[in-house]
C-alpha cells in the first residue's frame, strides 16, 4: 500500500445526510460542507497493494491519527472520501488496486467560549438542561461557526450558576459537541435536550438510537393535505440530481422513512399540521411533506415558497405542489429566491416553518415518564397567529394527537 499527500483540492461530495440529526443549516449555500471548504484541509491518498481484511471506516481509523470511528464515518457522509473516484459506504470492502482519497479537515477548537445568548431553558437539572431553541441558532460549533451557538449559549448560563457549578457531558468533546444528544437544523426551533453528565449522556442517547422516545413536531404547510392523517412510508435517499437535497427514492442507496402526519387546524391555504416521526432520516418531514404535494411553507429547496402578508390574502401555488415528485430546488434558484425574501419588508416566513414541539422520553435515572412542549415562538408563531386570521372549514384530525395546542401554539 503507498500513501501520497497533495495540495488542498475540493471534489464534488455530497453533505451530511444526518443533519439531524448536523446536517449543513443551510444546504443552498454551499457546494460543500464547511468542514472540508477551508484551505487547511489535507488530502492524503492511499493505493492498496493487497486486498483489505477490514472495512474502509476501519481501514481509515487505522490510519489518520486522532480521529474516532464515528469521525471518520461521519467523514464518509459528508463526502470527504473516495474509492476510485466514487463516493463509498463506511462499510465498502478494499481490494489491491483501489484508490482510496481522503480530505482531512483540522480539527475544531474543543474549549468553548461562554457568550452571552438568550435561552429559553424548559427544564434543568444535575444530569441535563432542556431548551426551546429559537431559530437562527447553530447547535455546537463548526468550521466556519466557532461562536455563537446553542453550546457557546450554554456554557455561559452554567457559568452564571455558580451554586451548581454545572457543564457538559465530556462526551463528545473531541468533536467540539460535549453533551449534544440529537440536534435540530440552524432554523428550527423547538425541543432540545443536552446532556450535563456522561452516564446520562449515554442512557438518552441510548433512547434516542433505539427510537423510544417520541418526537412530534408542529409545520405549517401550504395547502391541506387529504385525507387529513395518515402515515407516509417512502423511502429516502440523496436527491439523484441536486447534490445538495434529499429525495424518496426506491433503489439500494435509500433507507426505510416513516412519517405519521396530522391535520390540526386549517386555513385558507394552508395548513398547521402535526408529524410523529418514527425514523430521523435527514430532512425527513420536508422531504416527505413535499412527496405528497404540500411542502412546508419557506422551505424554498423543497418546493416550498416564502410567505408574506401579501400571500396571506393570496396564497400561492407551490412549486412541489404535485405529489410523487422528487423536488428539488437548484442552488442558483434558491439562493435567488432566498435575495428576493430578504428584500421584502412584508416577509413572514422564507425558512422552513418546522417546529420540534413535543419531546416525551424516560428520566435516565429514574425511568419515570417525562414530556416537555415547547412553545412555538419566533416567525412561525407569528405566522400561525396571522393564519388564524384567515380559518377555512374542513375536516381536522382530533382523535389519537399528541400535542395540546394551548400548549404548543398558544393564542399569541
């Protein structure tokens, strides 16, 4: 096996496919994720001279010091490694002969820098602090993201506590996320939890991988879909046309997704719907939401459009208004239509209106039962509370939901 380095050279990868789980906030920004766009990233080739008694995300740990498995495999994900000029699984078998190209981004700072940031805190104590994120924010730092995140927040409302004297879970650290369990994308808001102790960082994150927690999450799409509840199962993969987006696909490079979804209250196009999720693939509810025709308002990759007060009175049709489509935005679309919604002062909502508004799990020490609701808040508070203005008759779901809407998306 011979090993060579080269200069920086960025290829054409995919981004993170479990985002959120960090998937890249915004993935019309970029062509690739921000780990790998920095001019300190190394490249290093390795060509086999046998054949590989180990998979590539062994065969990597073995030999790109300091990085965990889970890193190198996330690595995988975003794009940064090739065999033979292909994007492989973590689980690819080498033979003699195969190329295998790595881009290895350096690594992100591991101290975090106390930063005054207003939170939202639902629930604290000892072992983790659970909080309503509001939109816009980042959850733990990234390349190009080293400040102002949900940690950078957090380490300041612990050192504010000088009684308790609370931190992070050290788990994680290497990878400048300590105590990060799950994650919501940069512009959605809602239920997040963050481990304060190892052993509980591990016990729910152990629920959070075996899927018996519940999740339910409150959008506001455009139309209302028929019938008003149902189960979308449809599998999702990367979208085969636009690098940066997901889409239902039924061939190998897909994993199974299922989404629960009800009608909860109706407008005059649109609607407020709640959604159980019983997988986490990345961009799950709005790539499914868009299969069936009713993308989530603001969701421009999607298909969704940006609202305003104008398209209150009329609202508009949809791009992925046609179900069984795999839509997809271009870039070069996106970024226009995101310049033209930042121009208008008459802007509601041009992000995805998602909200994590439910979050039902066990006490990691106890096992007694524990729900946290998040308030919807922000731009898609405002939002819903300028559609109440505007009901329209029809039937709603009301038996077998999970969120009291006194609760989740109170009167304003």
């Amino acid at each position: 096996m011979s090993k060579r380095k080269a200069g920086h050279n960025e290829p054409d990868g995919p981004q993170d496919p479990n985002v959120d789980p960090a998937a890249p906030d915004d993935p019309l920004s970029q062509d690739l994720p921000e780990e790998l766009q920095d001019d300190a990233v190394e490249r290093v080739s390795y060509t086999l001279s046998k054949d590989s008694q180990h998979r590539l995300d062994k065969f990597l740990q073995n030999r790109i010091k300091g990085f965990s498995r889970h890193q190198i495999q996330r690595l995988i994900t975003l794009g940064g490694v090739s065999v033979n000029g292909k994007q492989p699984k973590a689980s690819t078998k080498l033979k003699q002969g195969d190329c295998v190209d790595v881009l290895i981004p350096p690594r992100p700072a591991v101290n975090l820098e106390p930063e005054p940031i207003p939170l939202e805190i639902l629930h604290e104590e000892p072992g983790f602090v659970v909080v309503n994120k509001q939109a816009g924010l980042i959850v733990h730092p990234a390349r190009s993201h080293l400040n102002g995140t949900l940690l950078n927040a957090l380490a300041y409302h612990f050192q504010q506590n000088e009684q308790e004297r609370a931190a992070l879970s050290a788990v994680g650290k290497e990878d400048a996320r300590p105590g990060v369990i799950h994650r919501l994308d940069k512009n959605t808001t809602g239920v997040i939890i963050v481990a304060k102790q190892d052993e509980q960082h591990w016990k729910l994150a152990k629920q959070f991988e075996d899927r018996t927690n519940l999740k339910v999450y409150l959008a506001v799409v455009h139309g209302c879909p028929q019938p008003p509840g149902g189960v979308i199962n449809e599998p999702i993969g990367k979208h085969p046309t636009i690098r940066e987006a997901m889409a239902v696909r039924h061939d190998s490079t897909s994993r199974d997704s299922v989404t629960l979804y009800r009608v909860r209250e109706r407008y005059k196009g649109y609607s407020l719907v709640e959604l159980e999720l019983k997988t986490g693939r990345t961009h799950q509810i709005r790539v499914h939401m868009s299969y069936i025709g009713h993308p989530l308002v603001g969701d421009i990759i999607y298909g969704g459009e940006p609202v305003g007060y104008p398209e209150l009175e009329t609202p508009p049709h949809p791009a992925a208004a046609r179900p069984h489509l795999t839509f997809a935005r271009s870039k070069e679309d996106g970024q226009r239509m995101e310049a033209e919604a930042a121009q208008r002062e008459d802007m509601l909502m041009d992000t995805p209106a998602l909200h994590a508004a439910m979050l039902r799990m066990k006490h990691p020490e106890t096992n007694e039962p524990m729900t946290f609701t998040a308030p919807v808040h922000g731009r898609m508070g405002d939002l819903i509370k300028e559609l109440r203005k505007h009901p329209d008759d029809g039937e709603v779901v009301k038996d077998g939901v999970y969120l009291d809407l006194a609760k989740a998306a109170p009167g304003f």
